[in-house]
C-alpha cells in the first residue's frame, strides 16, 4: 500500500458548514462532508491509485443508505403562527393557502 494514496471522509448525518482550508494540506486526501454533498465529495477524490467510477459512486451511496430524500433542497420560507417564525415545508409538503 501506497500511503500518498489514500483518501478519508468524516461524514455527517445532518447538514454542516465546514471551511476545508482549515485542514491545510490535509484537504488533498482529508474530507469533511455531509449527506447532501457526499456524491460531490467521493467524485472529487483525486488519486493515481483512487478513483471512482458513477456506478461506484451509486453502489458507495446505496451501501451507506443515503437516497434521493437526503439531496438538499432549498427550504421555502413562509411565516407561522404569530410570533413570525421561519420554517421550511417538508418536501412532500403541498402548498395551501390560509
């Protein structure tokens, strides 16, 4: 084994904002991701001995039992109840008029 390549995610359930230049030249192999931007991370991995294939990717996401219900979507703000608050619909959600 090739020590220069290998490649590392820290993978996060819920949605996460992380600077990678934190990281400094461990970016380059060292990953900080969430669900929503899993795919994106894996398909950037850059290695002469490591790279991943789109099926590889899907088996990858499919192993990990993320699904088409973990991609982010833009929440649509609207207000509720009287204290003006913002909440987001889920995305099954229909929009009702009241």
């Amino acid at each position: 084994m090739d020590w220069r390549h290998v490649s590392a995610v820290v993978l996060f359930a819920r949605t996460i904002e992380f600077d990678s230049a934190v990281l400094g030249e461990l970016r380059y192999w060292f990953h900080v991701t969430d669900m929503a931007r899993i795919a994106q991370t894996l398909a950037g991995v850059r290695s002469p001995s490591i790279s991943f294939r789109p099926e590889e990717i899907r088996l990858l996401l499919s192993l990990l039992g993320i699904t088409d219900g973990h991609r982010y979507r833009l929440p649509r703000p609207h207000r509720h109840g009287s204290l003006g608050c913002l909440s987001s619909p889920s995305p099954d959600a229909s929009s009702s008029t009241t």
